[in-house]
C-alpha cells in the first residue's frame, strides 16, 4: 500500500515519510511544487538508503494511495483541498494533521483560531467529496522526534472521525510506526479538541525545552486489543 | 496549611479531600449546606480515621487557607465566585477546576461550550477580587481514580495561570498526592485547550470503559527537576 503525503515537503510530513519508509511503507511525497518533492524524496533517500519512495505534485500523489495524509499549514489547508477535491475518490480516507494556529495569520503559535466548521478536520470534511472520510490525527507528534531516526518515540496518536472503520484503518496505519499508539477518540467534532493540544504542547515546550507528546493513561490492556475488537 | 474545598461534597472535590487528607494535609470540606458538608466530612472520616477533617459553608471555608480548590459544576461556578467574592483575600490562589461541558445545559458531556472570556478559569479570573490568583487545573483527573484510595494513580495535572509563582505553589499542592505530576502549561489563557481535555477523556472513557487520563512524554528529567529551578 503506497501513501501519499500531502505536503510531504513540509516538517511533520517529511517526518512522518521518514518514519513509515523505515516501516517498510512505499510513500508519495507530494508537494505544489514537483521539483521540491523530488528534492525531499532525494534528501529521504539519503538518509534512507532502503527508503521506497518517489515524489509528485499533491494533485497526482493523491491518486496513489487509499489513505491520504494532508500535512499542510492551516493557511494552505482550504487552498490544497479544493485542488485535491477533483481527484479524491469515494473509499478514500483523508486524514488530516491541520491546526488551526494563530501563527497562520502572524499570531501566537500557542493560540488556537476559531474555524468556523468547529475545527480544521471538520473544515477538511466539509471540503471532501462525498464517500471520503476524513479522520484527524498525528497533531501531536513532534515533526522533530519524527525526523530524527534514532530518536525512540513513547507516545499516543489521538484519531478521530465519524466512521469507526476510518479510524481502524488509520490506526493501522499510525501502528506501522514504533512507539506510536493509536487512541480513538470518538467522532470528527473531537478534532477540536484534539487540535487544541498542539498549541499546549508547544507552550510546555517553550518552558521544558522539548519537544513533548502526550500519552493517555488508564487504558485497559494498556489499549493494545481495543482495534482488534 | 489547610487546603479549603469549595463544592468538596462533589465527585471531584472529594476525590481530591481524600487524597489531600491521606498525604497528611488538613481539610476543610465546603459546600452551600452545611449539613451536607459534614455529612461529606463524616464520610471521608469513616474512610480514613487518621483524616483531619472540617466542614463549612463554601464562603467559610474559603477563608480557612492559602489555596483555595474550586470544584464545581460549570452551571454554579458563576454563582459560587460571586459568593466568594467578598471573602477572597489578595495572596490567596483560587485553582479552578471547572470545566465548562454542554452537560451544564443538558448537552453532551463530550461537548465543550464556548466561554465569553474563553474558558472557565479566565471566568474565574474576571470574578475573583485583585490580588487573587487563579490556576486552573485538576481537569483530567478522574474522580472514580481518586475516589478509590486503592487505586494507584499515574498521571499528570496540567497547569496554567498568568503567575508562575502561583503555578508553583499549587504544583507543591499536586505533588503532595502520589502519582500526579504537575506540568507547567503557562498562562491562564491556556486553560481553554486544558478544559477541552475532559470532553475529550470522556469520549475516550466511553470507548475504552475506562477511567482516562494524561500524561505528557517528553519531559526533560521526567520532569523532576522543573518547579525547583
């Protein structure tokens, strides 16, 4: 199964790109710009010798793979998925990784925006033809723990959608990677939640000077059979 | 030093007197009735005879320590800071625990309601006197966990407030309790991202028929040395 990542250029999907090629998984990188995703997908290669991966422009790359990763900032996210909305098909899952911070229009990147659909992954779906679903994840995942192989990841992923069989399949996904572990956090108007994190995360790491994910506790069987049911 | 509980007759409020009481620290339980304040503080001594243990009207109690605890349903919080308005001291700390769920309003409590001064606890701030400190915090910790003296805790209580002094002294408070990490998650103004974690732990216990909560990973040291720096 090949992945698509949308935005793949960018830190979190350049990261995220490392992490499943070294899992084996053949990846997309897409980007506006072919030039700069064959230059990522070089640069992935490099540091990956073993790496299956090639490049494509977001439109293209997006044909490739039944699960599609958009990892673009908040300001492109309306811009990318109106030129993704011609080609995406029905049975195709989207999940996206938007947060909707202040940043994106020169403000705090520990302040959340208010998107008026509640959240960006309702704005995703929203803007996502009929029979794609669109599950939220991977928010809080440091792009800079990803990036950095030898780094061991210790943390959760929070999903959330508003079809169970879309969150299995991401979480399958999410598990490719080690040390990550899908949580599911119910349906997609969760997303806003899940999204607020990010700017928490980032104002802990400005005072503990890290780079700092979460991890829900209190899962029975530490969570490992829940997606199994 | 005795730690005040207003609404200390509620889930939350007496989860947290029973752990404060059993780390040794002096009680006094408030409520607007009298009477079911010492029937709360009645209880809490039949479960741990060592207790020290007192009752009080909510505005009596705030009176009787430094910090002062603030747990109760969003739909009273309003009423319960203009009650305590006059009774507050400058010095003193208010932690906020309220979190503003649609349950207040017969709503789901996987919702979170949109706050004119953006969360419960900047609600807090704006109704509590000059001088006052407000933390919010306590947010995502389970009151079934804490309830249940047998049941060992491991989890974090995520902090914020415009002072760090007053975020240092209510971490002491948390440390207090085996098994909770105070983390420092900055300003007052983080408290709305804070908040929205119970909506989502609910969405989460709902799936997994559990008692969630968080921890953060990442931290430097695990965290240990931080509020001692």
């Amino acid at each position: 199964m090949t992945v698509p990542i949308i935005g793949g250029t960018g830190a979190l999907g350049f990261g995220l790109a490392l992490r499943l090629a070294a899992a084996g998984e053949e990846i997309v990188i897409g980007s506006r710009d072919l030039a700069r995703a064959q230059e990522a997908a070089e640069r992935l290669r490099a540091e990956l010798p073993s790496a299956r991966v090639s490049a494509a422009v977001n439109e293209e790359a997006a044909q490739r793979g039944p699960v599609v990763l958009l990892c673009v900032p908040f300001r492109a996210q309306s811009e990318n998925l109106t030129r993704l909305k011609p080609v995406l098909q029905p049975g195709q899952i989207l999940v996206d990784a938007t947060v909707p911070l202040a940043a994106a229009f020169s403000g705090k990147a520990t302040r959340l925006l208010g998107v008026p659909q509640g959240s960006a992954a309702e704005q995703a779906a929203e803007m996502t033809p009929e029979g794609v679903d669109v599950v939220s994840g991977f928010h809080t995942v440091s792009a800079d723990r990803l990036r950095n192989l030898a780094e061991r990841l210790d943390e959760d992923v929070l999903l959330a959608s508003d079809r169970r069989e879309a969150r299995a399949r991401v979480a399958a996904l999410v598990e490719r990677i080690e040390g990550l572990r899908p949580v599911d956090c119910g349906p997609l108007e969760m997303a806003r939640m899940i999204e607020g994190l990010t700017p928490l995360l980032i104002s802990i790491n400005k005072r503990y000077r890290t780079h700092a994910g979460v991890r829900i506790t209190g899962l029975p069987d530490d969570g490992a059979g829940y997606w199994r049911r």
